[in-house]
C-alpha cells in the first residue's frame, strides 16, 4: 500500500456512505426549517418586532407598553399575532 493509502474494508466503505446519506438529508432538512423561520420572521411587522424584541430582554407587557408608547391590550394583540405568524 503506497504512503498516505487507508485500507478500508467493505464494512467500512458502506458504513461512510450511509453517513453520508443521513447528513445530507439533515442538513437539508436544517435549511428548510431556516427558511421557513426566515419567510416567517419577513411577515412580521414592525411593532411585533419591537415587541418581540423587548420581551427577549425580559420586559412585561406593561413595560413593553411603556417603551413603545402604547396599551398594554395593543402588546398583546403584536404579541398574539407574531406566536400566530412563527
């Protein structure tokens, strides 16, 4: 066998290739969940982002309300519509 040459046996070969075959059909799958996460979060208006944003940082309604110069009835409608939307 010439330097550098792996010797695999046949076990070996099938064993790869069946690797092969579960990563690509992951990371295939691992795109379209992308995508759709991305589609999802482009129909998302501005002031659901803005709510979103603030809640990630650990804000209440109320106080999400405060920021955003608006009720606290009006934060959850944004919030209500962007769970619907993602």
């Amino acid at each position: 066998m010439p330097d550098g040459d792996i010797a695999l046996d046949q076990g070996a070969i099938q064993a790869l290739q069946a690797l092969a075959i579960e990563f690509h059909a992951a990371l295939i799958k691992g795109n379209r969940a992308d995508r759709t996460v991305e589609g999802a979060a482009l129909r998302l208006t501005r002031r659901e982002r803005q709510a979103l944003y603030w809640a990630a940082a650990g804000k209440s309604y109320w106080e999400i309300a405060v920021i955003l110069g608006i009720t606290e009835r009006t934060v959850r409608y944004f919030m209500s519509n962007a769970r619907r939307k993602l």
